[in-house]
C-alpha cells in the first residue's frame, strides 16, 4: 500500500515547530459556524461501552496483533447527534451521504453532522484557527493526516481547556483503544500530554518499509548482472560497483550517460543512506539522544568522515551535480526513461512509482560495512503514531459517545469499509489456506485496488489501527504478487536486522507555545545551513578534509545558538511523563 504516508517528518518536526495557537473568545454549545448546525445535547452513552462480540467465522494467523473483526451494539441509548470538522477529499465525496458514514451510523447509532474544511495543509489549518478563534467549534476535529502537534494539544488541552481529557473516558469505555495501548504501548505514550492527560484519540498506521523512509539505496540488478558484481557489502565494494557502472556502458547502448549514483536532494538527501555506515543518522533534523541528552549529529567527527566519502565519490564523477538542484519531475523522467540510465538511487520515493515493472528490478543495497564494519539503518520507531488526529472540544455536550465513535472506529470491519468500501465490493474476508503478504494466513483480501470509487469510502481519513499484522494479512496471489510483497521483503532482509536501538532516537516532544516558537525558528536555520554543507561538503566547494573549512561550519553552528537549540528539546525531552 505504497500510498500509505509516514509522518515522520512531522512528528520529528513537532518538538521543533512553531505553533499559531489564537486566542478563544467563547466555547460554547451554540452555532457551529462552518454548517449553522447545533450541538445535540441529546444521547446517552452505553454503560462500559458498546457489547463488543468477536466474529468467530474471520481467520488470523498465528500470533495475530492488531484489530478484531467483531460485531458491535450501539455506543447510545437515546439518539445523538455529533458535529464533526473534517478535510475535503474527493474520494470520500459528500461525507453526509457517504456510504461508510451510512454503515457506521447505523452500527452505532449516531448521526453527525460533518463540517468540511479545506482540503488539507495550511488552509485546513487556517480554517481550524478560524473557528476556534471565534469560539464557534464543532465537538470534533478529526484530520486523516496532520493533526495538532503535542505542543497544540498541550496548549489547547492543559492550558486553555479547550480540549477534553480522554483518559477517564478510554478507560471506562473505549474497549478497542485499550487493546491498541495494550499492542502498542507508545501509542499512549507519544499522545500522553506532560500534565498525564491524553488530549486525543490514538492513530496507528505500522507499515513496516515506512519505518526506514528513505534511509536504503536500490541498484538496478541487471547493470550489476551486467558488470559481473553482486550487490556491494562494504563502502570500498560500493565505491568500485559505481566506477563499473561509470566506464563500463551497463545499458549497451554506447553512451556515457550512466548515472552511477543520485538522489532528488530536496527530498532524500545522501546522508540518509552512506552515514548509516559512519553513525547513527536520524535524518532532518538530525537529533538523536546520547545516554538521555539531546545532541546533534552533523558536527560529529563520523559526519566528518561521511562527507569525505561523498566528496571521494563526487571527486570521480559518481555523483552528478544535477543531483543538488534536480526536480522531482526531472528525478521521474530519469527513472522511467525508455533507456535505463540511473544505476543507483538513495531513497525508495521520486524515481519510479511502485506499479512499474522495472520497479521490481531494483534490489535494495542494506548500510555498508564502514570503519571498523559499523553498519545501521535508520528506522523510525515513532512513525507508526499519528498525533492530534482526533480532538473532542468543549463544546461536546457527550464527549463519552464521541469517544466511542473513534473507538467503534478501530473495529477491524469497519477499519476495512472505511479503507476499501463496502464487504464484496472492495474486499472480503480470506479462505483458509490463502496467504498474506508475510506468508501466513491472510485475513482479508482486496476485491478492487484502493480507493474505493468516490463515495463508498472514507479512504485513510478517519483514525486508524493499521497494524503491522494488519498489513501483511493482506491476501496475495503467490504467483503474481504486489508490490506490497516487495517492500516487505526488501525491508525486512536489508534494514530491518541494521536497525539501530530505540533508545537513540529522540522521541515526538512537546513545548510551550515560547519555547516552540524559538525552537521552530532556530531549527529552520541550523537544518537549512546543514542542507546547504552538505551539497558544498560533498561538490569539494568547502573541502571536508581541510581542518579549517570543518571549523567554520562547526563555528558557524554555534553561532545560530544550536547550543540554545538543543538545550530546548532537551528541557522538553525531560518533560515527557515517566522521564
């Protein structure tokens, strides 16, 4: 499911970014604002949540972890009414007569009224600012994607009181949420505010590639059958397949227009794959915890020495210089040209889409052995929890049901409705004896490739349980399997056995509204300037191995005060509940 989006960079981002929290004039259970709508004060939540009855006809493979088909009561007693704030997307169409949101009102009994926004980005959030400025709020955001950062829910949540406090609620009757905190336990830990409250209901999307992002690199496997190499181990073998591929004409078709080894900079910087055999590398904006403090890795002496191997390889031509200005566009025309001209590429996104057949023919490359055989790959233990997704304001007059509502959500039927459309249309449930992408038994299959036609589907916009289990029970054909296959297997034999510990990797952090926009602004300029190194570091315009070019830019990172920078996510890092 290649269009499954991590949010990594925004939850590494979150520590770091500013925040627009306006200013609330009134919360109050009157106008809506956005549809005219009125809260309903009606309803009355299901003591101890909705009867929850496991399906016993639906197969799991052994060890299963993640959503249980089940059927479900209704979460209200009497009839209730919920306004809910959501993004447009032309695949859901009409929300209101969408035919999930018809299902799921019938399942649980609730009618809601959907106010919808902009159709995502800075507009929704300009509309969101818009409302709760104004004090005229729905009872729910909820967002598919990127919601409100820690530090908003913080704001909003401790100090203004705009947020309801979930934890009583979850506990008393949100049954499929407490089985999520139960598999996923930093699942409650990255939505837990500093003050113990959980402002929002949890959202997890485990797709296993995603956790490495763009950290690996992909040779083109018959330029290595071609040249008579195997798929390079150490940085001395990398080196030397790239020259093969420079001076040896793999494509045949005799032209020097190889190109041994690029990225689109803009989005996959080189770092992100050759450090992995220097250093532990977090990628942008590059902080990662050492023995509980915050530090930063690019003015550290194995930085040093990763840059000096890219200027090596650059020095000999094996890195063109389109690779630091090449456009996202121009990074596709290369990758689906009729002649094969790209060997090598770090990062899996930007030059070829996963639905091409000579996608299949690139094999991923796991980090090379450096010095003293160190090799690790980035893998993102926090890109699985999607923050601030789903909010209940004060304006909620029965917040109990409209946590239900979220945790009727994560129930694996309707989990696969909302994705893949109706039962027989989008998909059903696996035979015995059908496989999943990991080989065990499958769960459910695809009936048609998602999405679903406009109007039978909620797509990816509502909360989610993807787990990881979830994922690879996917039913395949064995004989012609997708893509999804693919990215499984290349992740699962070249990065995931490198990843490096959890306990190096900063986790998302929470600020004050102060201390975020400091924090926002000084990363912006120090992340940009290590950018900005990089290309010069790696084109010879600032030379690595001169003692004096490396005390410029480390003397220049002082003084964009990356001391005060880390000292911030340090103080916020020591703020989590339970450091």
């Amino acid at each position: 499911m290649a269009t499954h989006l991590s949010r990594r960079g925004f939850l590494k981002a979150a520590a770091a970014s500013a925040v627009a929290v306006p200013t609330i004039a009134a919360c109050n259970g009157g106008d809506s604002g956005a549809s005219g709508g009125s809260h309903a004060a009606a309803g009355k939540p299901v003591a101890g949540g909705p009867k929850t009855t496991p399906n016993p006809n639906v197969l799991y493979p052994q060890g299963y972890i993640g959503p249980i088909a089940s059927t479900k009561g209704p979460i209200t007693t009497e009839p209730a009414t919920l306004t809910v704030a959501v993004p447009a997307d032309i695949t859901v169409g009409d929300w209101n007569k969408n035919a999930f949101t018809d299902w799921f009102t019938k399942r649980t009994g609730v009618k809601v009224k959907f106010q919808v926004m902009a159709s995502g980005g800075s507009d929704t959030m300009t509309k969101v600012n818009a409302m709760i400025s104004s004090g005229n709020l729905p009872d729910i955001f909820m967002f598919p994607w990127s919601g409100f950062t820690p530090s908003q829910l913080s704001i909003y949540g401790s100090q203004q009181k705009l947020f309801v406090p979930l934890n009583k609620i979850i506990d008393e009757y949100c049954v499929e949420t407490k089985r999520i905190f139960d598999a996923y336990p930093d699942a409650k830990k990255v939505i837990t505010s500093p003050d113990g409250n959980i402002y929002c209901m949890p959202s997890v999307n485990d797709c296993f590639h995603c956790h490495t992002h763009n950290a690996g690199a992909f040779v083109y496997q018959p330029w290595l059958d071609q040249v008579g190499l195997k798929v390079p181990e150490s940085l001395d073998e990398f080196e030397n397949m790239l020259v093969e591929f420079k001076n040896g004409d793999p494509n045949k078709n005799g032209k020097a227009d190889e190109i041994p080894l690029t990225t689109q900079m803009s989005q996959v910087t080189l770092d992100s794959f050759i450090m992995g055999s220097f250093m532990y590398n977090p990628g942008s904006p590059w902080l990662a915890l050492n023995e509980g403090k915050v530090d930063c890795v690019f003015d550290k002496d194995e930085w040093r020495e990763g840059l000096r191997y890219l200027n090596k390889l650059y020095q000999q031509g094996l890195v063109p210089k389109q690779t630091f200005t090449q456009t996202s566009d121009q990074m596709k025309k290369l990758g689906t040209a009729k002649v094969v001209t790209l060997g090598t590429v770090v990062g899996r996104r930007g030059f070829l889409t996963v639905d091409t057949p000579r996608y299949w023919e690139y094999s991923p490359i796991a980090p090379l052995k450096g010095p003293n055989g160190f090799r690790q790959t980035t893998w993102d233990y926090y890109s699985s929890y999607y923050i601030g997704n789903f909010v209940i304001t004060k304006a909620c007059k029965i917040p109990e049901i409209a946590a239900m509502w979220a945790d009727s959500q994560y129930e694996l039927e309707s989990l696969n409705r909302a994705y893949l459309g109706p039962e027989g249309v989008g998909w059903t449930w696996a035979k015995k004896g059908e496989v999943g992408i990991d080989g065990r038994q499958a769960v459910y299959k695809y009936l048609q490739p998602p999405p679903a036609k406009p109007g039978q589907s909620w797509y990816q916009d509502g909360v989610l349980y993807w787990s990881k289990d979830w994922f690879m029970s996917s039913a395949i054909d064995p004989k012609k399997p997708e893509h999804e296959k693919k990215l499984y297997e290349d992740t699962n034999s070249a990065y995931y056995p490198h990843r490096q510990p959890e306990e190096l990797q900063v986790p998302p952090l929470t600020m004050s509204e102060a201390d975020s926009a400091q924090a926002g602004d000084l990363s912006t300029t120090i992340n940009n300037y290590v950018t900005q190194m990089e290309a010069k570091f790696v084109m010879g315009e600032v030379d690595p191995n001169n003692d004096g070019d490396w005390t410029d830019y480390t003397d220049t990172l002082q003084k964009m005060h990356l001391s005060d920078y880390l000292e911030l996510n340090q103080r916020s890092y020591e703020q989590r509940p339970g450091e």
